[in-house]
C-alpha cells in the first residue's frame, strides 16, 4: 500500500487547456435560465478567465476554446435572453472577442528596443493605423459606443495574430489542435442546424422575432436560413466551411468523414453561397498540390454526392434547387443586387466619400436603410477612399503572403491554411472579414500561414 508521502508527491494533473471553455459553456447552457441577467457578465468574466487559463497552457489549447466560445456563446445568449429579455447590446456574443485578449501582456516585448523585428507584422500595423483612423473618425462624430465596439471587433483578432506570429515554430501543432476542435464542433452545430431548420426552438424563434437580422429567414419550420449556435448564417457558413476544410485534409479516417455529414447539409441550408465559393475554392486550390490532391478530390467527391443526395432525397431539396439556380441567373440575383447598389449609395455621399465617415450602426430592418459589405464597401465607407485602398492593400498582401508557404514547402498544413486563404480571396469582395468572429479566422489562419516556414513541416 503506498504510503501517505508517495500519494502526495505525485504532481496534480490540469485540465486539459480547453475545459475550463466547455465547462463555462455546458454550465451557461444549464443554469442561465435561472441565472437571468446575471449570467451574461458571468459569462464574460468566466470567458476572460477560460481565456487566460488555455493560453498559460499552449496556444493550441486557447485556439480550442475560443474557437468553442465564438462558436457557442450567440446559441447561450439565445438561451439567456429567452429568459431575461432580449439584450440589444449581445453582451455575451462579446466575451470570445475579449478571451482573444489573454496574450496581450506578451507583446509588450515588440516595443522593447533593440529586439529583432518578428516576421509579418507590417501588414498588420498597416491594418492597425487604418483602423485607428476610423475610430478617431467615429469619435469625433460623438459615436463613442460604437468607436468601443467597433474597436474592439477590429483590434482583438489583430492582437491575438501578433501574438500566434511570435510562436511560429508551434504553428504545425496549433493548426492540428485547430483540427481536433472542430472535430468536436462541427458535428454538434451541424446537427443543431438541422433541427433548426425542421423545428426552430423556442429561443430561436424569440431572437428571430426581436433581432433587426433580416437574412436569418422567418421564425417557422423550413423556413429558416440555418444559423446553428451562431448568431448569423453567414458566422455559421464561415467557420463551417472553414472547419470542413480543415478536417477533411488533416484527418484521413472515414468516422471523422462521416462525422461532418451533418455539418454539410447545414452549411447547405445556410443558404450562404460566399462561404459555398469559398469551401469550393478552397478544394481547388488542394487539387493543384501533391500532397493534398487526393483527399482534395476525395472530398470534393464526398461533398458532391452529399449535395445531390440532399437535392433528390430530402423536403429542402427544392429550397437548395432555387439558391444553386442563382448562380446562372444574375437578374433575379437580389443580394447582387444590393452589393452593386452600395457603391452607387457610397458614391453620393459627400466628396464621394473620400474621408470615410467611421464606424457606423446600420439597422437593416428598417426601412431605407442601406447595409454595406464586403471589405472594398466597408473599407470606402468607414475609412474613405485613400485610407480604405491602403488596408485593402494589407489585407491583400496578408492573403498573398498566406497562400505563398504552399508552393514553397508543400505539407499539408501549408497547403490547407494556402486553400483557406484562396478561399478568403474570394470573400473579400462579398463579406466583411476582417472583424469580430470572421475576423478572428482570418487573422488566426493567416498567421498560421505565415509562421509555417518558420516551423519545422510535418511529414
């Protein structure tokens, strides 16, 4: 029998990096209700301190539980709202945007003098300054809540790409924990984007209601444009389709495969053909590369077959019908539509909009209202002309300077985070994804793929 001494010897074992982020979602979901308002700065505070906790433990592990965080944290505002009333301001959609945070001690050495310059930031302090021009922009326009907000969707995912970049040589082994997170997620919000979209729940259907979002569709069975635990279709096509890619070039086994059906099918019933462009592009690009060619064609084959089995086999198979049919029919193209309306609404405004006119707060439920998107809308409109074309041009070279490692080194992590950032080429014109929640996955992939050569590539 072991002695006393010897048991207490042994060194405690942690939790794993990622638990403290599942245990505050799983705890959120089960006593917000009774909670009421008070579970919202709970959730902030306990995201700040889930943050802080997997950083300290890898930056693999704080990838896993952000990623878990943005991923579920609107589906628990939902939950909370349901019973202490809608919250306008989405105090807990926030608190992933604030865990991001956790390295930001750490780069209080890139202003040490003297230290040697840390590979890709210059694009990224391009970035900074524009944007800090538009929040200056929308401060003196007395804006200063939206100045706060803006601020930090735009900064939080910047801060943590500075602070991947200084731990390049760990690069290989964040994408991989990238990988086994959203083996978990992906499955679970897929699945709950099919029950959404036969049976909306009832939170759902209250945010739906109270909400100014007008592409989410109506609060009725079928009739919904999938979200999951996301607080937008387009949030929920994004990380999908990026997730899939990653999966399925990193994870050879036909369990992990079949695991992503549901997700498929949900990223279908988004409704969203940005994020469809960009998974699609995205296997493209796989195909061109030896190492990646073959689970590249493979999933395009899986992924094909999933989709006609959808269209023939299934009650939302005219649904998908009508959407794909818009990509051979321009004229009846609203959403086209009002992207090439933006610029003609751009261009009236004073001097042409030469200045940017900051950050501004669009409801686009009401009537009149103009939204803006994509990043050249976004760029134009917040930041002017001359300031806008100078962060289109570090956005520009970022996703060059991420696709580059794949014709250089060619591993399946450089190839992969290549394809994402081919697939965000394709975005930029359509979405904004430089901010809040796809602004963390454009940071955070671009970042990988800049570090990879740095790091030693896997076999």
């Amino acid at each position: 029998m072991r002695s006393a001494a010897t048991i207490t010897a042994w060194p405690a074992r942690p939790l794993p990096g990622w638990a403290p982020a599942a245990i505050l979602i799983a705890v959120t979901a089960l006593a917000g209700p009774q909670l009421g308002g008070a579970a919202r700065p709970l959730f902030v505070l306990g995201s700040l301190a889930a943050g802080w906790y997997a950083w300290r433990c890898s930056p693999g592990a704080h990838l896993q539980a952000v990623l878990a965080l943005f991923s579920f944290a609107p589906f628990l505002r939902r939950i909370v709202d349901l019973s202490a009333g809608f919250d306008p301001g989405g105090l807990m959609v926030a608190a992933p945007l604030l865990a991001l945070l956790a390295p930001l001690p750490e780069l209080r050495e890139l202003t040490v003098p003297g230290r040697p310059p840390v590979k890709g930031l210059a694009p990224l302090f391009v970035f900074t300054a524009c944007v800090l021009y538009c929040v200056l922009m929308t401060v003196a326009q007395g804006e200063l809540a939206q100045a706060i907000s803006n601020g930090i969707k735009w900064f939080a995912p910047v801060i943590y790409a500075a602070a991947l970049y200084r731990r390049a040589r760990e690069a290989p082994q964040i994408l991989d924990d990238a990988a086994s997170a959203f083996l978990v997620i992906l499955p679970i919000t897929g699945l709950y984007g099919l029950y959404q979209y036969i049976d909306p729940p009832t939170w759902d259907r209250y945010w739906l209601v109270n909400a100014s979002i007008t592409s989410a569709g109506l609060p009725a069975p079928f009739e919904v444009r999938t979200f999951s635990t996301e607080h937008a279709p387009a949030a929920f096509a994004t990380f999908t389709a990026a997730g899939l890619l990653i999966v399925y070039v990193l994870r050879s086994s036909w369990l992990a495969r079949v695991a992503m059906a549901p997700a498929v099918l949900a990223l279908a019933l988004s409704l969203y053909r940005t994020a469809w462009m960009s998974l699609a592009a995205g296997f493209l690009f796989c195909m061109l590369m030896p190492a990646t060619r073959a689970r590249a064609g493979s999933a395009i084959a899986l992924l094909a077959g999933a989709i006609v089995a959808a269209l023939a086999f299934t009650p939302f198979g005219d649904v998908l019908a009508d959407r794909f049919a818009t990509f051979g029919n321009a004229s009846n193209d609203g959403s086209g539509q009002e992207r090439l309306a933006e610029f003609a609404y751009l261009w009236s405004l004073p001097l042409g909009g030469l200045f940017g006119i900051g950050f501004q707060s669009v409801d686009t439920g009401s009537a009149g209202a103009v939204p803006v998107d994509g990043m050249f809308a976004v760029c134009w409109s917040c930041m002017g002309i001359v300031v806008g074309l100078i962060c289109l041009g570090a956005l520009f070279y970022t996703i060059a300077a991420a696709m580059a490692p794949a014709f250089r080194n060619g591993s399946r992590e450089s190839v992969v985070l290549g394809a994402l950032g081919f697939g965000w080429l394709v975005q930029l014109p359509l979405a904004c994804i430089a901010s809040g929640e796809l602004g963390f996955l454009f940071w955070t992939t671009t970042a990988l793929a800049i570090s990879m050569p740095q790091a030693r590539a896997r076999p």
